[in-house]
C-alpha cells in the first residue's frame, strides 16, 4: 500500500482523486480547519490527520511515494495583499519546501493560483527545480480556474474546454433562500446574459458605488466581474472561499425554471468542483462553500495523477 502525504488537505481532493483513479493508499492529512478535516473523515474514515503543519516532522514518515498539496494563495493573487511568499498565509509554502526536503518522497505535486506575480511564480519554479504547467479546470469542469502546477510526475499541458457548462450543474426546485433580494433581482434584471456593471444605466445607484468605489472599475475592460450576470451557456467564475456572494463579484445568474436571478446552490458549486454530490453536506452552508472554494477541482486532479497507479509498480511498496 502507498504512503500520500497531503499538507493544506482541506475536504480530502487528492483523496477523492485516488479513490476514483483506484489507488490504495495510507493517507496522511494535514489540515487545521476542523470543518473541513470533519468532511474528509466523514467520506473517508482511514484519512490519518496528522494536524497543523508546524508540528509535522518529516522524520516521522518513510518511504512517502507522494506529497501532494495547494499552499495558500490569499498573498499570492493579483487580487490579494500583493505580499506575495513573505505574507501570513502564502509564506506557508516554505513549510511545504521544509518537508519536501525532510521527506524526499518519490513524487510531489504543489497547486497554486494561476493569477499570481511573476516573481512569486519565478521563486516557486527555482525552490522546486521543476516549471509549473498552467491548466484551466475548464478542461474537465463546467469552471474556469486557472491553477499552477509544480511536479515531477510526467504531464502535458491541456487546454482544449470540456463541453460542460452552468446549466449542467443545476438543481432544479431550488428553495427561496438562493434567491436575490427584490432590490438586487430589479438591478440584475436591467442586465443581459455576460453583461456587468458597465452596461448598467448611469443612474444605477450600484453603478454609482462601483466608480466611487473602484477607480480602475472604470478602465475600459477593468473589472468585468464587478455585477456580472453569467449565461447559462458559459462557464462558471472560479469559486473562492469568500467570494461568492461578495459584494460586487457575486456569482449571479438567472435561474432557468424561474427566470429569477440567484446564486448558486451548495451542490452546484461541488459539481463545478467535480466533488460527489452531498460531498459535503454534513457542514454548515457558510462552511460548504468556503471549504469548496478553497479546494482542489478534482478531475484536474485526476488528469495530473493519472499515470501514479502505473509508476507504483515499480515502487516498493509498504504496508
């Protein structure tokens, strides 16, 4: 049986990724958020959690055949703090070098957000000794999230989307509470499908907020986010861990049983995450999203760990 070692765990994706890709193995999680360590133990009652990442010691481990992980990135995005390696969550990255070096598993794999500084990028690459590979999880999901990957196991670049789309993730019979305010569903029912705030009135009082708010909101094709009403036809925004009903990104679309605008349900976003249904539903809503948002997309996952089961062959394995 193969040894993951799996720092900034969350829900478990890279157990997910195994499980569907027939891989036994004895999984070690590192993970802090109690909510999201419950959702993994819940799925998969043999996850070890090993707790947070200061107290892990790369000597308490042999023959790790893979370490796996996606260190924060709230210092590394373009929309962040802009702190980059040296900020309070993103600088746990060199925790993850720490254990890479103690452990010396045979394989590693290190996700992080796409949308991050050059220099930020060009430390990682150097750290690890390997380039990164820029994939979009719209390749295998209904969601376009842009993500870096850094290993050593043997991929190729994929950007050809998959067919999915908003529509194919939807419940239907959706309760009220997804639902918009009368206020919002009135400013949101002035917009078409893949229109924004730039194609409110200019008397719109949230188009008034947004250039009082943003500047750079109003430079031409700046923030084409800010109250955007997404097609049914199109891809999903990248889900985050607080940005779903943020107060000018929020993901929006008008509901096709309905005609009302609403966000997204719980399941939705984890089947944009390519998560089993219900995945999570043993957490709190507030907590569902946010654990959804800070995961893996699995099948992305999937596609980079596809050939694992092949190379572990030759490697000895441990009970």
């Amino acid at each position: 049986m193969l040894k993951v070692l799996s720092l900034f765990d969350g829900l478990g994706g890279t157990r997910i990724a195994l499980d569907r890709l027939g891989i036994e193995c004895m999984y070690y999680a590192s993970e802090i958020d109690k909510h999201a360590s419950a959702v993994a133990l819940e799925n998969y009652p043999d996850i070890i959690n090993i707790g947070d990442i200061f107290s892990v010691k790369g000597s308490d481990f042999s023959k790790i055949f893979l370490l796996s992980g996606g260190s924060p990135c709230q210092n590394l995005s373009s929309c962040g703090n802009k702190k980059g390696l040296e900020g309070e969550k993103s600088k746990l990255f060199w925790e993850y070098v720490r254990l890479l070096k103690e452990v010396q598993p045979k394989y590693f794999l290190l996700e992080n957000v796409g949308g991050m500084y050059k220099k930020d990028e060009e430390i990682i690459t150097t750290t690890l000794g390997v380039s990164p590979i820029l994939i979009n999880s719209n390749c295998f999901t209904a969601q376009n999230r842009k993500r870096f990957y850094w290993t050593n196991l043997p991929i190729e670049t994929i950007n050809v989307p998959s067919p999915l789309v908003i529509e194919d993730v939807l419940e239907k019979g959706v309760g009220f509470k997804y639902y918009l305010n009368d206020y919002l569903e009135q400013t949101y029912s002035l917009l078409k499908d893949e229109e924004c705030w730039r194609h409110l009135p200019e008397n719109n009082i949230e188009k008034i907020k947004i250039v009082k708010a943003r500047e750079r909101a109003t430079s031409l094709g700046g923030q084409s986010s800010f109250f955007k009403k997404y097609s049914l036809k199109k891809k999903s925004p990248t889900l985050t861990a607080t940005g779903l009903k943020q107060k000018m990104t929020r993901f929006i679309f008008a509901d096709p049983e309905t005609g009302k605008h609403r966000y997204p349900t719980e399941q939705e976003c984890e089947r944009l995450q390519g998560l089993p249904d219900k995945y999570t539903q043993k957490a709190s809503s507030s907590q569902r999203y946010k654990m959804i948002g800070n995961g893996f997309t699995v099948p992305t996952i999937e596609y980079i760990l596809k050939d694992l089961k092949k190379l572990s062959s030759a490697f000895i394995p441990v009970i």
